[in-house]
C-alpha cells in the first residue's frame, strides 16, 4: 500500500467525457437524417449528455483539489477535462442552433463533417482510455490530427460551394453557422489530441 495512494479515478472519469462525446456525435448525425418534427428529442438528449459531461469535468476539479498527488500533471488533468468536455459544448451549441434555425434538408456537406466528427471523437476515445496504461497513445494523436486536417478541406469546400449555389442569403446565414460550429467541433477535439499528445511526450 502506498503511504500517499496516487488518485486513479482521474482516467476513468476522463473516459466517461470521450465515451459522451461519441454519443453525441451519434446524436448529431442523427439530428441532421432526421425530419424538422423529428429533431427535438435528439437535441434535448444531446443536452442531456452535455449536462452529464459538466457533471463529470465538474468531478475532476473537485477530485484535484481534494487529491494530494495525482497520476498526471495537475494542469494536465484540469487541461484535459476541459479540452474534453468544449467539444461537447460546441456539439450541443450546433444542435440547439438546428432548432432555433428551422433548418431543412441538410446539405450533403454536413453529413460529410459530422462523420469526421464522429470518427475523430472515436479515435480520441480510443487515445483516452489507453492513457492510463500509456499504450499507442501517440498513434491516435496523430490519427486525430489528420482527421481534423480531413476535416478543414471538407470545411472550405463546402463553404465555397454555399455561397456559390444558395441564393437565399437568410439560408446562408444559417448554414454558415452550422459549418463554422462543426468545423470548431474539429477544432476543440484537435486541442485534445494536442493534450494528449503532451501528457504522452512528458511520461514517455
């Protein structure tokens, strides 16, 4: 038994976050399928899980202050939680503006930026639950970047092709702000894979 036990929980609670994340991504595509009366449910389960994973992130802070030595660099953990937890954030964000926006059918572009969502939060995830052992963290980093890199091509040319074809400048307005919060969902799900990668280079 050690003298002064190392708080473990931090990983599992990190886990919880990356588990959320890929609900919500799941919810997210299923938000854009679904029919306009169909969407409601989907955003409020959405919200649902944003709640859960406040809960969580909240637990982490809680669990820094009351933990005398920790597995990871305090500022790592603290920086993680909240990394984890923005993309979620900026997921319920870009559901919730689905609603308030009555949007319609979605154009083919966001279906192509939700999947790289979706499989970026995944690959995280993955990243997440190996950090506790330490295995192949760094391969799901760099797994992580290109697919945010993926992502920023798809962001330009769907953009491009918004203003070039849509002659309605109110559904511009609204289809900008919905590819400009999924393109940030890639954002804030890089700055994990950049934690990550910085917890892994520090205990390597």
């Amino acid at each position: 038994m050690r003298l002064l036990p190392r708080e473990e929980e931090f990983f599992d609670l990190f886990v919880e976050v990356a588990d959320r994340n890929k609900e919500a991504a799941q919810l997210l595509r299923d938000l854009f399928d679904a029919a306009p009366e169909r969407r409601t449910p989907i955003v409020e389960r959405i919200k649902r899980l944003e709640h859960e994973a406040d809960q969580v992130t909240h637990e982490v802070v809680n669990r820094l202050d009351r933990t005398f030595i920790t597995p990871l660099d305090r500022e790592d953990i603290h920086q993680l939680a909240s990394d984890l937890d923005d993309v979620m954030d900026v997921m319920d964000g870009t559901a919730r503006r689905a609603l308030i926006f009555h949007i319609g059918v979605a154009p083919a572009g966001v279906r192509q930026l939700v999947e790289v969502i979706q499989r970026m939060v995944a690959v995280l995830a993955e990243g997440v639950g190996r950090l506790k052992k330490g295995d192949d963290v760094m391969k799901y980093c760099v797994e992580a970047k290109k697919l945010e890199e993926e992502g920023d091509v798809i962001y330009h040319e769907v953009l491009g092709e918004l203003f070039e074809k849509e002659r309605d400048a109110l559904e511009v307005i609204k289809w900008k702000e919905i590819y400009d919060n999924l393109e940030r969902t890639l954002d804030e799900a890089e700055d994990v894979a950049n934690v990550l990668e910085s917890i892994t280079l520090k205990h390597a």
